[in-house]
DNA sequence: GCGGTCTTCTGGTCTGACCAGTTTCGCGGT
DNA sequence: ACCGCGAAACTGGTCAGACCAGAAGACCGC
C-alpha cells in the first residue's frame, strides 16, 4: 500500500472548512450574516486572529465578504468574480507579445459579435462616457492608456460574458506592460481614439460584421504600430 | 450619470496584490523564499497581522504555501491550483456555466485551427498516447476526467500559442467538476473518446475546417447532454 | 412622529507575547 | 581537520488586549 502524506492543517485551515461546510449545508444562505468575529472565538474556542485568517481564505474565495461596521455577509456567486484578470495574468505571465496578440485575436472578435447582439443602452452609455474621458486626458495631455485598455475591455463587457471580458483584460493589461513605451510617440494616440470611436458607432447601430471586421483590423494595425516602434527600438539599441 | 462603487480596499489586500505584482515581474521565482514576515512589517510599515492576512489570501490562491519554521515559499502557477475548482466549482450556477461554455467556443476552435497549420509531430505523438492512456483507463474503469480535459488542453497546445491553451484549461477546470458529475453516468463516455479520436484525425490531416467544425459540434454536443442531464437534476430535485 | 446625538457594535489594524518546529552555528570530542 | 551534538536564533502559528473608523441602533428633545 501507499501512503497518505501527513496533512498538517493550521486551525485558520480548519475553521475555514468547517464554516464552509456550514455554509454549503444551507445554515447560512447567501445574504445572511455570519456571527460577529467575537462571538465565533467563544463558539470556536480560538484566537480573534485565526477567525480572522480562516474568513480571509472565505473571502478570497469569493464565498463571503467582510464589511467594516456591518459584519461578514454570505456572497451569491457571481461570473466576474470566478475568474480574477491578475489570477489569469499570473498564468499567462510568460507568454511573449505574439501569442498574447494571438489570443486577443480569437476573443475580442467574438466577443465584440455578442456585444451586437446583446449589448444595452446602459453598457453603450457607460462607453460613451469613457471615450469622452478618454478624448479629455489626451487632449490634457494625460496617460490614456488606462482608457484605451477599459474601452476593450468595456466593450467585451457588453457581451454580457465576464468570463471572455476578464480574460480579454488579463491579455490588454500584460500586453500595456509590455508596449507602453513606444505608442507614446507618433500622432498614433488620435487615431487610436478615432477608431474606437468607429467601432463603437457599429456595435450600438448592432451592425455585427462590420464591427467585428473593423476591431479585428484596430488590432492588427496597433500591433503593426508596436512591431514598428520595436524595431526601430532595436536598430537604435544596436547602433 | 451613474456612480462607480467606492472600492474601499483593506492594507491585507494591498499588501497582497503587491506582493502578487512583484511575483509576477519575477522579483521572487517559484521556489524561492519570500522574505520572513518580521522582515515585511518593516518594509511595509504595517503589522503583523497584516502582512499574515496577505500572505493568507496568496496561499489561498495557491500562489504561495508557509511552512512553520522555514519560511513562504513561492509555488509554480498550476491553473488546477489557483482556480480551485473543488470549492468554486460547488459555487458554480447555471448562468455561469454557459459563460464558460461560451467563452471556450471563443478559443478552441480558433486554437485547433493553429494546431492544424503548426502541430508538430512529437505533440501529436503525445495526443495519440494521451488517448491510448484515456482508452485504458475507461477500460478499467477508472477516472478518465483528466485525460478528456487534457486531450483539448494539449490540442490547443499543438497551436503554439500557451495563452490560449493556459485559457482554455482554465476554463475546463472549472466546468469540468459539475460535468462530470452530470455525464458519468451514460455511455457517453466511450462516444467522448470516439470523437476525440475523430477530431484528432482530421487535426493530424490538417483539416483546418473539418476540424475546427467538428470540434465544435462536439463542445456542443457535450453541453446539450449537459444541459439535459441539468434539466433533469432540477426536476428531480423539484419533485 | 421626526431629527439629531450618543452609545454600542462591527470589522480593520497594531503591538507584544509565547509556542513548536526548523535551521544555523559553534563548541567539544575524535 | 572532521564529525556530531546541543544551544541559540529564526520561522510561521496562535493568542490576548488594545485602539480606530465607520455603521447601526437606541435614546432624547422637539
């Protein structure tokens, strides 16, 4: 036979599952508040700090959530907290330029398809306030590229797919980390905006093949712009 | 206009996602030690509680693991680990559910097609001895959730494009533990593996169409069976 | 009844202490 | 010079007690 590897539990481990397992019996339903702090060390008979450590795993894991002044609260699980975009970055952390771009490739598309067909006036409406965020931090000559990242981000939003939109996020923010330097540069930052003042005029008019064609082409040009500015980058380097 | 909720975000949290930012740009490499927590509260300015509620939240993540009297080590980013799809995937509701199923719908036929231009023939000797390892164990009648979630992972794998394959394991990972749990029971199994059989045919032909629309039809295929055997589970449960 | 204040309660944080393991290092013997 | 052993230092795990800021609820005067 084979043997088991000792399992050393800490009682923060403990106390979470036993709470968790509460939780899953339906003594605490999603809504309800779970027992003040102070009440669960009598019950439990350990320190305020283990509770505390055993309901940062809880709230980690998206399961409850702690509010200053009003107690912690079972959660109702929700998509866009299943899939985390640092959680996904971290994953995806050493993958290089091209297959990030790849990848947006085969998402933001479809994404963007479903954003047509779904997308409401509230997610259009929020859009149109970041564009014209976006058009006030360049014209005050401010970073924009928060605002570029949150348009794709918003629009994927609009397929009503948290899954696709964080996923979409994780690849746009490890792709920034990367490019950052070299679109600073050209007049590069107006057009930027143009254009997804365009694919947005196609995605509220729902006109579906259009939007999806000209997103696909806003990304391919940016990235024509990168592979640009990183070769030049690199004869400067090497001269 | 709308407002955005306040983001109130504990020191815990802060000091977490800014140890996480320095493990992702490598400061700390799998298998090295974190600094020691007294070390931390100095270099943090904050207690000790804090930083222990931190690194709680990265060792609920699977990010790090503490051992007493040694030290926190940072761990190799596995997604069945971080995702946890043990305890999430109970959390897991109907409408998140197709949020996956829809997001894989996104990638893998678009990865497939990769794989079809770029596989190489090593990766696809190690599909062929994936499904022979898969066949065995169905035989045997042991698990064989592994070996299915690992043919799509490793046919994404084959497009070159480690994005798109850590993506879409991700995604499987968590869909799969309900799944499963819904499909064990038909003879849908020895079907699963006839059709990964087929599917990887027409991949090793270099079929780009023929199997990008197979495999298709297959993921949907598999979330019909899903969606009944769910529609099922719910009468069942009504009665 | 209503509005405002005062008390109480909640989670969030800090400090300092102790425990039980692990690691490190130096001392003594060979 | 080498080895072995024990003490000391160090690490995470836990507890206790304190204080804070914000929220909730009770109370009181109008």
């Amino acid at each position: 036979m084979d043997f088991q590897p000792i399992v050393k539990s800490t009682s923060a481990q403990q106390v979470a599952s036993q709470l968790l397992d509460m939780i899953r019996r339906q003594v605490w339903k999603p809504g309800d508040r779970l027992p003040p702090e102070r009440q669960l060390i009598e019950k439990l008979a350990v320190g305020r700090s283990t509770i505390r450590e055993a309901l940062q795993i809880l709230a980690t894991l998206n399961i409850v959530q702690s509010n200053a002044g009003q107690g912690t609260f079972v959660k109702e699980p929700r998509s866009e907290e299943i899939l985390r975009s640092d959680i996904i970055g971290l994953l995806i952390n050493n993958a290089v330029a091209l297959e990030l771009l790849e990848a947006r490739q085969m998402i933001e598309p479809q994404a963007v398809r479903l954003a047509c067909l779904r997308g409401t006036v509230e997610q259009f409406a929020r859009i149109e306030r970041l564009l014209e965020d976006h058009e006030a931090a360049l014209k005050a000559n401010l970073s924009t590229r928060e605002y570029a990242r949150e348009f794709h981000v918003q629009l994927a939003a609009a397929s009503h797919n948290q899954v696709a939109a964080t996923m979409l996020r994780s690849i746009l923010v490890l792709t920034d980390e990367r490019q950052h330097r070299i679109l600073g540069a050209a007049g590069f930052k107006y057009r930027e905006l143009e254009e997804h003042r365009q694919i947005f005029e196609l995605v509220r008019a729902r006109n579906v093949e259009a939007a999806a064609d000209y997103l696909l082409q806003h990304i391919i040009d940016s990235a024509a712009v990168y592979r640009l500015g990183y070769e030049s980058e690199r004869e400067r380097d090497a001269s």
